[in-house]
C-alpha cells in the first residue's frame, strides 16, 4: 500500500474534509501540521516538483501576508515565493497531499481522488 501525507490545518474546513476522505477509503496518512512544523525551502522545492506547479500556485493569494510582503508583483521568481512561505507559513495553500511522487493540492477536497 503507498504511504500519504497530508499538509494539513486542522481549523480548515477542506483540509478536514480532504482528511475525512482519506480515511473513509481506509488511508491513514502521515499529518504534517505545517504551521506547526514550518516547512524549509528544501522541502518546498520538493513539494513543488511533486506539484508540477509554479510557487506561486502553492500560496494562499488571499492572506494579508500575500499583500503585506508585496508577493503580488508578478516579477518574483519561484525561489523567492517559496523563501515567503517557508518564513510565513500561512501563505502555503491547503491542504496538500503526497502520494510518492505526487501530490495535490485538494481544493475542492475531491481532487484528491486523483491521487487515489
């Protein structure tokens, strides 16, 4: 059986019900509360290629840390985006699944049937 993790709030409703999923196909994965555990640049380069997904696709427009820290200029390179989300946690969009080398971020929660 593949192993999971899943980058997960647990006050997110998607990030609950991405969880919920899982378990109720009989998949118990590996919870990385993000904000708890923040993760370095090196793990969100990693996600990233698991993703296929340019940074900017892994961040949460929507958080004044977006606008606060100017990361809407268009101009910024992927390391730069994801240097922000390793020193701002919260700017990492929720919830992301890994399976091997792949993942998604499961918004809707359905997309994770991808992985599946």
């Amino acid at each position: 059986m593949s192993t999971y993790t899943i980058y997960h709030n647990p006050r997110c409703s998607k990030s609950r019900k991405t969880l919920a999923m899982l378990n109720e196909r009989g998949i118990e994965p590996e919870i990385v509360e993000y904000l708890k555990s923040p993760l370095s640049v090196g793990e969100l380069q990693s996600l990233q290629q698991k993703l296929g997904t340019p940074a900017l696709a892994m961040i949460r427009s929507k958080e004044q840390a977006f606008k606060d820290l100017g990361l809407n200029d268009g101009q910024l390179s992927d390391a730069s985006l994801l240097d922000a989300i390793a020193k701002h946690p919260v700017l990492l969009e929720r919830p992301i699944v890994v399976c091997a080398e792949n993942a998604v971020i499961s918004r809707p929660p359905e997309i994770v049937l991808e992985l599946l």
